[in-house]
C-alpha cells in the first residue's frame, strides 16, 4: 500500500507527523532508565536534572520509573536560560527557578531535556551545573536527538534518533512526539 502524502492545512502547512505514540514515549522512558541503571552500576551519587523547561517531565517520568525498578533518586530541575549564548540575539525570559535537590560536589548528574538539537541549551546547562558544584561526571540524556550539532555533545541516552530538516520542529510531550513545520523565522516574516 502507498505511504499517503502529508495532508496541508489551509495556511499551506503540513499536518503533524507523529513518530511516538505515548507507549513508544513509555517504553522509550523505561529502556533509558535501565540504562542510566546499568552505566553508573547502581544509583550511587546519581541525581537527575530536568532541563527546564521540556526535561523536567522526562527526569520525572525517569525518577519515577527508576524506583519502580531499583529505588528513589534525587531528582530536580536547572534553569539554563541566563547561560544561552544567545542573549544578544534574542529575549531572554528565565524558564523557571533551578531545584537542587542536594548537593552536586561529587556527584553523578543526568541531565535530562526533552530535544537535543544544536547542543547550545546543553552547554548552557553545563554552565549553570558548574554554577552549583564540581560533579563527578555529567551525563546527559535525551528523549529525542534530531541531529544538527553546532557544538561537539553526544548524549549518553536516547529515546529515539530523529532525523529531521531545520525546517522542521519535533514537539516532545509525554504523550507522543510529532513533527512540524518550524514556523518562520523574523526574517523570514519581514519579506
């Protein structure tokens, strides 16, 4: 049977493409949090960090299902806005406070966001960490990488690799990941 083609709405736009439906979404959660289990031996020294504001749901959701499995883990939040390298570029409105649940000198921290795209809100996360102590080892995980690095991060933990167009946007929820049209940019509105 021929794959249908993507409908267009009547601005010209085309309908979301889910590519995880909210069992995907789970068990992509579950093998993660397996897997943070399995690379760090245990849960010693591991906290985990929402980035705010589309990973607090993700570090959640993997707290959660990491003390289903082996037992409760630190889990919280950090607010990267004030570190972006793009502050002159564009307004800058903090996402949120930062939640630390206890004290990161030493620790093992898993940064948790929903999308890795360019890698600039993961440097900039990395910032504001260093801001609150020297852990041991950052790790990061992602529930989707679309690819498009501008900075040299990898995540050590993925839901599912994505590869998308920059015109593209993956909208990531706990309920399913889509794909849109990425709205136009400024320049592309003054035209």
């Amino acid at each position: 049977m021929a794959e249908r083609a993507p409908q267009l709405a009547a601005d010209g736009a085309s309908d979301p493409k889910r590519v995880l439906t909210a069992d995907d979404v789970r068990r992509a959660t579950t093998r993660m949090a397996h897997e943070i289990l399995e690379r760090n031996r245990g849960l010693d020294g591991v906290v985990l960090l929402g980035v705010r504001t589309g990973g607090v749901w993700l570090a959640e959701r993997l707290a959660a299902e990491i003390e289903r499995i082996e037992r409760a883990v630190p889990v919280g939040s950090i607010d990267a806005s004030l570190y972006r390298d793009d502050i002159g570029l564009r307004p800058v409105v903090p996402a949120g406070r930062s939640d630390i649940p206890t004290d990161l000198d030493g620790a093992i921290v898993v940064l948790v966001d929903d999308v890795l795209f360019t890698g600039r809100t993961v440097r900039a996360a990395l910032d504001a960490v260093a801001d609150y102590g020297r852990p041991q080892a950052v790790q990061l995980a992602v529930m989707v990488d679309r690819g498009h690095r501008e900075l040299p991060i990898r995540p050590d933990f993925v839901g599912k690799n994505l590869p998308t167009s920059r015109d593209e946007e993956v909208q990531v929820g706990p309920d399913e990941v889509i794909i849109v049209p990425a709205p136009p940019s400024e320049g592309e509105l003054i035209r």
